[in-house]
C-alpha cells in the first residue's frame, strides 16, 4: 500500500518538473536546465547500486533493511527541502530580492502559465496514440525496474560476488570472467 501512495506521489512529478522548467529557467538555456535535471535519474540509479551493496554487507538493521532506511530517510529530507524551499514561480516566491524578481521577469515575462484551455478527457483517454504510449512507458519502466532490482541478487546468489562489490563492477565483465 505504501507503494502505491509513493507512485501516486511521485506521478507527479514529471509534470511538475516541466511547469518548474518553464518557470524558472531562461528561455535560451532550458535545453541544458531539462538535460541536466533528468540526468539525475540515471545518476541515482548508480549511485544507489554502489551504496547499497555498501549498506548490504555493513549496513544497520541486518543489513539490507538499511538500504530502504537510508534512501527512505534521503527521500524524506529531499521532500521536506521541496516543500520548504520550492515555488510555482519567482512572482510566488517570498524570499528572492526584488533585484532578482526583476530578471525573472524580464527574462521569462509576467504572464501567468496557469492560463490554459479545459483538459481534454475523453478525447485523451480514448486516443489509441495516448494508449500506446502508457503501455510503453509502463513496461519500460517495470522492465528499467526490474533488471536495476534483480542485477545485484543475480550478482550474489548466482555468480557469488559479495554485495559490496557488486555495485562496482559492470555485470557483463563479472559473467564473462565466471564462465572462463
């Protein structure tokens, strides 16, 4: 269940990001803004595999456990820094010098984003397009997913690396190197 609650959360969070860009990004440098906010994805997902085989041999609570300690206490301090320091736009935002409202401003304009025609429902939800696309990324994601979950357990219960090395080494290199 708590699942769930964390992927109805985090649904959001793509178009959140992209309503931010517009708002807070010049105009002529939203290209390296997008490239380098979504190059944190893939970025965690390495960092993770090194720390948690780290967490896994040396960790607290038995040792795996500690992973989902860690990155849930990560993630909760990500969040309360949001909430606290995130704004929709600078015309919001109470703690930016005036000076800086003003670039803002005449970088990016005053005109509120907010203002668009009504959403179109029905003709989303019955587009074969819109379909096609949701069962896409829905398997590239379980399948992105599934691979980043299993990698390390095939590491350690089928090719027998220790967990803290696991995260270290390219699993083509360490499979190569087993079946020589």
């Amino acid at each position: 269940m708590l699942r769930v609650i964390s992927g109805l959360g985090n649904g959001v969070l793509f178009p959140a990001i992209h309503a931010l860009i517009a708002r807070w990004s010049a105009p002529r440098r939203r290209s390296l803004v997008t490239s380098l906010i979504f190059s944190g994805g893939p970025l965690g997902v390495v960092i993770g595999m090194l720390l948690s085989g780290v967490l896994c041999d040396y960790g607290f609570a038995g040792g795996w456990p500690s992973v989902f300690y860690v990155f849930g206490m990560i993630g909760c301090v990500w969040s309360a820094a949001w909430f606290l320091l995130c704004y929709d736009s600078p015309a919001t935002h109470p703690r930016i010098s005036r000076a800086e409202r003003q670039y803002w401003e005449k970088m990016i304009g005053t005109t509120e984003l907010a203002a668009h025609p009504p959403t179109p429902w029905r003709k989303m939800l019955t587009s074969v397009p819109v379909w096609a696309l949701a069962v896409t990324y829905f398997a590239n994601d379980w399948g992105a997913s599934t691979v980043i979950s299993c990698i390390p357990l095939f590491m350690h219960d089928v090719l027998g690396f220790d967990m803290t090395k696991n995260g270290t080494f390219p699993p083509f290199r360490l499979s190569w190197q087993r079946l020589q």
